[in-house]
C-alpha cells in the first residue's frame, strides 16, 4: 500500500470513528450508522462535504443537488425546529449533532429523490411565512 494511500485509509478510518460517535450522540444505533457510512462512502462529493465538514466545523457547499447545498438543507431544518419549539418534543432545537447529521442523511435522499425533496422545500418553511421555500 503506497503511503498515499495509508493516509487516505487513516482519514476514512477517523471519520468512519466520528460517524459512529456521532450517531450515538445524535441517539441512531450502529445499524443506522453502518448504513449511513456505506451510503456516505459511495457518494464521494457528499463525502468530501463531510470530511470538510469535521476538518472544519462549518459547511463547504460546492455540492449541489436540485440547486440545495448541506447548508440549505440545514437552515430548512432549523426553521421546522423553530416552529416545534413551543411544544414538549422540543430538544432536538439543541441537538447540533442529531441536525448535522440528519442534514447529511436528507442529502443522501435529496440525491435518491431530488423532486420529490425539492417540493417539500419549495413548500415547507416550518413557520407561518407564505410561499414557502425560495430556492436560487
């Protein structure tokens, strides 16, 4: 194995580790894990997203599906959050890691089902605004 490629083994290797902690912490159990890693594997834009995502703790957005980056994904979510944050379910607005994780699974089915995850944008905001979702 070239040391080029031992490196690149080390990295999955440190995010395969931090995706298994990550669930955990986000309360998925290690089914859902292994299945989210092989999905994120297999996508090798959405991959480098994530592994910029844990080098940095911020968002790359260079990849797009249906014009959506993982940070449009995220403030979409956040904003269903704001509206559930009268009710007693509420925790999850304080949950960065079950956000950041779910907003990396919606791009996974963003890419299985851009239309269909698309409307929803286009016609949910989780609040009370009209016209819903305004996409570039």
């Amino acid at each position: 194995m070239s040391e080029k490629d031992e490196q690149l083994q080390k990295a999955l290797d440190t995010l395969y580790a931090w995706t298994l902690r990550l669930c955990e912490c986000a309360g998925k159990d290690a089914t859902f894990a292994e299945g989210f890693w092989a999905e994120l594997k297999n996508d090798p834009a959405l991959l480098r997203e994530y592994a910029y995502y844990y080098d940095n703790r911020e968002f790359l957005c260079e990849y797009k599906i249906a014009e959506l980056t993982i940070a449009d994904i995220l403030v979409w979510q956040m904003d269903h959050f704001k509206h559930h944050m009268d009710r007693a379910d509420s925790a999850n607005r304080y949950d960065k890691d079950k956000l950041v994780l779910s907003a990396f699974e919606t791009m996974l089915e963003l890419k299985k089902d851009p239309v269909g995850i698309s409307r929803e944008f286009a016609a949910e905001t989780g609040t009370d605004l009209a016209g819903g979702w305004y996409l570039h």
